[in-house]
C-alpha cells in the first residue's frame, strides 16, 4: 500500500538510535550468513530458529539435529530470519523510519525489550491463529508491527514522506498511511488467516505495541503529539550560546 521514506522527528532524548541501528545490522548480518550458507544450511536455520506452532503446542517434535535453541527462545530468534531481500529490506526500512524515535520515547533497554516482545506476541498470535502449522514462522512484521503502533501512538500528526502505491511521493499525516496500514492487518487476518503472510504475528505486534508504548515510555513522554518538546541538544545550544553572549 505505501513505502515510508523519511520523516521528521527530531530525537529529543538520545542522541543516536543505537538499538535500532544494531537491531538492523543484526537481521542484515543473518540475512548475509543464510543467503551465504549452504542450503541444508539455511533450511537447518529456519527449522532451529524459526516459530513453529505445531512444536511450541505440542502437536509436533523438531528432529533433534535442527534443534538449535530452546523452542521457547524462538518467540525471538524467528524475527532475525527472512526469507529474502525484499522481505528484509521492507522491514528493515519500516524499522529505520519509524524505530529512532520508539526508541528515543522509550530508551535503549526498554526499546530493546519492547522489540522482542512485539516480536514474542507477534509469534504468540501466529501460533494461536494456526496451533497445528509445522511451517516455521520468519521475519521481523511482528517486532516492526509493534513499532508502527507504538509510533502511530506517539507521532500521529509528524508529517511522513511515504511512497504512495510505490511510485507517488507524498508528505502525509504519519496518522493517515499507519492507520490504513494497521486496518489492513486486521482485515487480512480476517479474510485470508491461512495466508503465507502471518497476518497474524502483525496482528499480534501492532496490539503488542500500543499497548507496551502507553506504559514502557518515559516519563513525561506525550501521547498523539500533545506537546513539542525542545530537543535537548538544541537546549544545549542555546545554553552555550547565552553563556558565551558578550556584555552590551
């Protein structure tokens, strides 16, 4: 529906968006290693760290030469897996314009955790929607849904560039894309449940997410863009700058 390019928030509490810069060098690095590896490889990767409800709800039991962490442990490991460049390079650009500013409101720790249990959640609804699947479940939507709730909860009014059907270039309210965005999850995971799209780890994130942002945030940290708060690097500017003003 629409590819977002930039936007125009300024980080008020950080200076860089270290978390979401590694958690992108992170999936970028695993994407490099699996395209690289050799396919039994990359199949044994899926299998080990991927989601698959059947094992987690019992109804399956993984070779144990796939086993590569505890099942518990891939309610998170299947969000650094992608199928392919297209899959990773759109989540990873949703992650780049959105996840600076989800971190600046949350903090690094707290961002990072936030991240895995949208990632965690997205799996849980996954493998609610389809308990029996044995198909593994890879991909970040879940953990990058979260954030795009989280962002459309903080930022609604920022003006965000988007690429409209992929080919028209517009400054909208960030609040009119995210919300048919998060419409149009809800609405597939209505209509095509047993999709090769998991609607329903984005089903799961975006709920995740709104519901994380609202209590994981700082302290003072407005909802809906109530308030504009002075970035503190522009702070320490002027500070300088009236510390340094000669006497008239």
């Amino acid at each position: 529906m629409f590819i977002p390019l930039h936007d125009a928030v300024a980080l008020k509490y950080i200076r860089v968006q270290w978390v979401t810069i590694s958690l992108i060098a992170a999936n970028i690095l695993m994407w490099v290693f699996t395209t690289l590896a050799p396919s039994e490889t990359t199949e044994i990767a899926s299998l080990g760290l991927g989601f698959i409800p059947a094992i987690i709800f019992d109804y399956a039991v993984l070779d144990p030469s796939a086993v590569l962490v505890p099942e518990d442990a891939t309610f998170v490991t299947y969000a650094f897996l992608h199928l392919d460049f297209w899959h990773l390079a759109s989540n990873m650009l949703f992650l780049w314009v959105f996840g600076d500013n989800v971190e600046d409101a949350l903090g690094h720790v707290r961002f990072l955790i936030f991240y895995l249990l949208c990632a965690a959640a997205g799996a849980l609804v996954h493998g609610l929607v389809g308990p029996m699947s044995e198909g593994p479940l890879i991909g970040a939507s879940g953990a990058i849904s979260g954030v795009v709730a989280a962002y459309f909860l903080l930022h609604p009014r920022v003006r965000v560039w988007v690429l409209v059907l992929f080919r028209i270039p517009l400054p909208l309210p960030a609040f009119i894309p995210l919300t048919l965005w998060i419409v149009q999850q809800f609405v597939m995971l209505w209509l095509e449940a047993d999709s090769a799209v998991s609607w329903g780890a984005h089903v799961g994130g975006i709920l995740a997410g709104a519901a994380l942002v609202i209590v994981m945030r700082r302290r003072g940290v407005p909802l809906f863009d109530r308030e504009i708060v002075t970035p503190k690097a522009v702070l320490h500017k002027q500070s300088i700058s009236q510390e340094t003003r000669p006497a008239e």
